[in-house]
C-alpha cells in the first residue's frame, strides 16, 4: 500500500526516547516497520529498532517529515533548526502544538498536519 512511497518519506523523529512506553519510540519501530527512513533526535543516546538517537542536530539531508514528540516549552532550541531543514510537512502530534513553529512554518510554505503519526500510518494517510 503505501510502502511503495516510504522512499521519499525520510522522517525526523524529534523528542526520540529509548522508553517503550513513550509514543516516539512506538512512532520509530511503527516507521521503519513501514519501511520509512528515520532520523531520531532525543535528549539521550539509544537505540530503537536499529534506530540511533542522536542528541544533535545533525544535517539529515532531505527531510519529507518532521514529527513532534516535544513539548512546545522544549521546541524553542529547534524552531529554526526544524524550519532550515525544509520539510514538506510537519506532525505536531498532540500536546506539541506551537504557535511560534506554526507560524514560521506556515511562513516558509510548510504543510502542518495535527494528527497522531502512529493513527496516520495505521490507516495510510501518511503516505499521502
């Protein structure tokens, strides 16, 4: 179904944890599952799924996702990292709404999607 598109749809994973509990983490064994590439940032280095989370921001390449798994307060070091990258779409998963990151996103022609990325690739619309 949608996997024939993963390939263009390299997400970052932003506010990455190691915690199975945590949405990120089911977020990133849900991605690559669907055979997404994935670019993990969190505040602590682990793995998940053969993921590496990274505690910099590091210069992924070309990003077609980035989805939120940060509170607004902890967005604010990564507002313009988030918008240099040039998305296509951001996914503010609920609780990551960001007035300040929905304005310069929208300001930069970035499609803002609220939604949950497990739901969306669950039911396919994250392909779409």
């Amino acid at each position: 179904m949608g996997n024939d598109f993963a390939f263009n749809h390299k997400t970052l994973v932003l506010g990455a944890s190691t915690k199975e509990n945590r949405f990120s983490h089911l977020a990133i064994k849900s991605l690559t599952k669907h055979n997404v590439e994935v670019v993990a940032i969190g505040a602590n280095t682990g793995m998940v799924g053969g993921v590496p989370i990274l505690t910099n921001k590091v210069e992924p390449g070309d990003i077609h996702t980035v989805t939120l798994y940060l509170n607004p307060k902890n967005q604010t070091d990564y507002i313009d990292y988030i918008i240099a990258l040039k998305p296509r779409r951001i996914i503010f998963n609920p609780g990551t709404e960001n007035p300040e990151l929905l304005t310069k996103a929208r300001e930069n022609g970035i499609e803002i999607t609220f939604n949950c990325t497990l739901v969306m690739l669950n039911n396919g619309s994250f392909f779409q």
